[in-house]
C-alpha cells in the first residue's frame, strides 16, 4: 500500500489520514507520504491498531514539510518501522515491531515518544529538537538517542525504566535526564555510553 499527499493525511483525504485500523496482509508494506502537512494516525475503533503490517511487511511514514502525530499503535509482525517528520513527531500510541524488525525515528523538531518495542532490532531515535521518552524496550537489540537539546523523561518522578537493551549510545546538545547529572536515565542494558 502506498499513500502519497500534497496537504497532509488524515481520514483517507488528500488533507489527511486518521487511518482508521489500516490493517495489510500477506508481508506488503505501508508507505504514506505527505508532501506539505502533517501525518495523523488513529485507531479505528477501540483495541485496534492504527497501522499494522503483517509478518515482514514494513511500515513508512514520512511528512516531508509537516508533523506526524500517532494516536493508535502502530505495529509490523517482524518488519522494519520508519518514522520521518521534518516538523514535530509525536507518539502517543506504540510502536512495536518482532524479530530483527527494526524502528528508526527521525523529527527535525521535539519528538515525544510513548512506548517502542523491538523482539530484538535496532531502534535509532533522531530529534533535531528535545526528545522526551517513555519506554524503549529492543530487547538483546542496540539503541541509539540523539537530540539537538535535550533527552528526558515523560515521567521524571516515576521510578519507571525507560531504555532496556543490549547496548545504549545517547548524545544530546543539552542535558541526559532532568538533572545536572550528566546522564539519568533509568535504564536495562548490557552496556551505556552518554
């Protein structure tokens, strides 16, 4: 399935998509692509997710001059997920993809993210602005955070973990965490580098 737009995507028009549970089959991938607006993703009805691609199928969206912002999850069986916003990116729903699927976030603003799991793939956030986490679960598998201000956590009192993974590379122009401290992120890795 691919989707492309000149005035954002929203409800299935050219001046947007809420996409409604938009389920493939049989390993096709998603490709939605809005040339000037914003990306806005929406659970069909309650319980579904936003997106999903079966078994390797992957998932694209990509707002070339806008926001993307997810309400439902979005989720591959085994597929690689890609999240490109030249504006804001916000993730409100999950996104999770199985096996060596991997996830690769990118906003050339603040980017918000909720909750991304991998059954084991790489997963590489990029926020041209602050990035703010929830939780990241790769599993055995590498993540990567970089942010032009800073990284910190959507719930800096809880007491939550907020990266799991094998290995954890983090670098931002501003503060790691919502101290002075140089990094202090919860975290369940083999190994971090901040």
């Amino acid at each position: 399935f691919f989707f492309q737009a000149e005035d954002g995507i929203r409800d299935y028009k050219v001046t947007g998509v809420q996409t409604c549970a938009l389920p493939i089959s049989n390993n096709g991938p998603v490709k939605l692509q809005s040339i000037a607006g914003d990306i806005v993703v929406n659970a069909g009805t309650a319980g579904t997710n936003g997106i999903s691609a079966n078994g390797t199928g992957d998932i694209l969206l990509q707002a070339l001059a806008g926001s993307i912002v997810t309400n439902g999850a979005i989720a591959s069986g085994t597929g690689d997920i890609f999240l490109d916003a030249s504006g804001v990116l916000t993730s409100n729903g999950a996104i999770q993809t199985g096996g060596n699927g991997t996830v690769y976030l990118s906003s050339g603003s603040n980017a918000v993210i909720q909750s991304v799991s991998t059954g084991g793939g790489d997963l590489q956030i990029l926020s041209g602005g602050t990035l703010t986490l929830g939780s990241i679960d790769a599993g055995t598998g590498r993540v990567y955070l970089q942010a032009t201000n800073d990284i910190q956590d959507s719930d800096p009192l809880g007491n939550s973990t907020n990266v799991t993974a094998s290995a954890l590379a983090m670098r931002a122009g501003g503060k790691i965490g919502s101290s002075d401290t140089r990094a202090s992120a919860n975290t369940k890795i083999g190994r971090a580098h901040a």
